[in-house]
C-alpha cells in the first residue's frame, strides 16, 4: 500500500464522508434506495451521488481515485457500478498510521 496515494485519495470531506457512508450503508441511505442492496455489491453510484448532493460524474471520479487507491471495491452489474468498502485495505492504512505516524 502506498499511503501518500492513498491519504491523496481521501484528501477532501466528500470522499470521507463516503468512506463513512459505505460502512453501514442502511444508516446514511434511504430503504428504498438500498432495495436491491447486497453486501457483496455495494451501493451504487447514482445512490451515492444524490447522498453526497453532487453530480454523478464528479462522484465517479472521487470513487474511482478511491477505488485505484485500494481503499474501494467497484462491481458491474448491467449498466450500474457499484462500490464497497475494501475492509482489508482500510485496516492496513489504520495500522500504517499507528505505526509510523
């Protein structure tokens, strides 16, 4: 894990918010929009985007820098991409930090 690139990744308030938001998804989002929610998935991107009050294409960037960076897990299903938490890597980066900063 390179952690400049990945503290880079979450360097604004939107992208952690989002971070946040993908831990427990059933608290940050509406039921109706986690209908077809599977863990497995994630929560899609125009989820995210009407939650973070942003458009869709600037929302898909953020998620993709935080995807390249290892901290998100992006799936396809049909025409819809959909995001989760990579938790793995999100321990890493915590024990990094205990560790070395």
């Amino acid at each position: 894990m390179k952690m400049l690139d990945v503290l880079k990744s979450i360097s604004n308030q939107t992208r952690l918010n989002i971070l946040t938001w993908l831990k427990d998804p059933f608290a940050y989002f509406p039921n109706e929009e986690l209908a077809d929610y599977s863990p497995s998935l994630g929560v899609c991107v125009s989820d995210i985007a009407k939650k973070a009050k942003m458009s869709i294409p600037t929302v898909s960037v953020y998620l993709k820098t935080m995807s390249a960076a290892d901290l998100l897990v992006a799936t396809r299903k049909d025409q819809w991409t959909y995001y989760k938490r990579n938790e793995e890597a999100i321990q890493e980066l915590a024990q990094l930090i205990k560790e070395k900063l």
